[in-house]
C-alpha cells in the first residue's frame, strides 16, 4: 500500500491503509493538536533524529488490559518491601530524558529525539502527558510515561537503572488507572518483556475497535 504524504490539514488516512509494517504517513507536524488526533485514531509518531516524522498503526498492537496485568511473587514482595518511593507527574521531563538515553536491547527502542520530548512537554503541559517516577534514597531509579486518551493510556516508554524499579512504575500505574476505570494500555509493539506480564496482541481492527470504546 501507498505511504500518504501529510500536509497542512489537520487530517490522517484511515489507519487500516498502513502497509505491511505498520507506517501509514509521512511528514505534518508534532502539534499538540495533530498528536490528540492521531493517538485518537490508534497512530503514533516514531522516527529519527534529521528525518521526516512518520506515522505508524502497526498490526497486530501490543495492549495490556488492566484486570490482566500479572504480579509476580517477586514483585508482590518488592512492592510490600517499600524498598522504593513511587511519585506521578513530579519529574515528567527527567523521566523522558532518562528514556531517551536508556540502552535498548531489542529493535523495538523508543527513538525519543529533541522534537519529540518538546511534543510531549507540551502534551504534559496540557495535561494529556503523564509520568511514574520511581526513588531509591529519594533517587530517580526508574519510572515511565505516555499519554492519557479519553479512558485509554497510550505507554511511550519506560527505564530502570535500578532492577525491577519500571515494573514497579508499571505496577502503580496500572493500579492507578483501574481506580479510574480506565479500559487498557496501549503498548504500541509487541516485546516479550510486557507479554510476561500479561499484555495481549490485537488484530488492529480489533484494537481500534476496543480505542474507540475507550475513547468514547
């Protein structure tokens, strides 16, 4: 399939014109406004540094449905242990700093360029960029963000310099967003770490069938 070109309008093609990859458009802009409108429509930007922005709706999607989420023992124990201090919305731009520079060992690393953490500063700004931070000795040791949409939270990414520190992020998130009857998390693309715990793909029909539930 065509890969479209974006202009001015504030408009995308219809995500189930992606190609075979996933990448459905090329160019616009990381606008406050246009990024509402895709993650509304289960596309994201993900691209490179001194490149134009791409737009992607990969199939199948990686989606953790929040009664599904699994605790391991280990985990049970570290959460009960308070070895760690756990704070929301208190270092957004650090948490993105810190993962942009974290080292990934799968293809799937979140490429976070200058452009992309001034989008989600200003998502944060508006109140749509969300973060969980995680301290150790009131040390920032792991944490995550992503974006909130209507009943749906779209994960961007997650660090650790301190072992199992972003599943403990991951923990509270999940408990926090069950307490305000969110539907899923959107995890974009598939990686065994999230299936471990819990998380399922979707046909993208499927997924943008469950994203406009959630966003309703």
């Amino acid at each position: 399939m065509a890969v479209y070109l974006l202009d001015d309008e504030l408009s995308f093609p219809h995500p189930e014109l992606s190609n075979s990859d996933g990448l459905l458009a090329v160019g616009g802009d990381l606008s406050v406004e246009r990024l509402l409108l895709a993650y509304q429509n289960g596309i994201f930007p993900w691209f490179e540094d001194d490149k134009e922005i791409l737009w992607w709706s990969p199939d199948p999607r990686l989606v953790l449905f929040l009664d599904d989420f699994k605790v391991s023992k280990s985990l049970r124990r570290i959460i009960n242990s308070d070895k760690f201090q756990v704070k929301f919305n208190s270092q957004f731009s650090n948490v993105v700093e810190a993962c942009a520079s974290a080292k990934r060992n799968d293809e799937y690393g979140t490429w976070i360029t200058d452009n992309m953490k001034k989008a989600y500063l200003d998502l944060h700004k508006e109140g749509y960029a969300h973060s969980v931070e995680v301290y150790e000795n009131d040390k920032l040791v792991g944490g995550l963000y992503g974006l909130t949409i209507g009943k749906v939270f779209c994960g961007e990414s997650m660090f650790h310099t301190v072992s199992n520190a972003s599943k403990v992020a991951l923990f509270y998130l999940v408990e926090s967003l069950k307490s305000k009857k969110f539907h899923f998390i959107d995890a974009q693309t598939p990686t065994d770490h999230l299936k471990s715990m819990g998380a399922v793909e979707l046909s993208r029909s499927r997924y943008l069938k469950q994203l406009r539930k959630g966003v309703e």
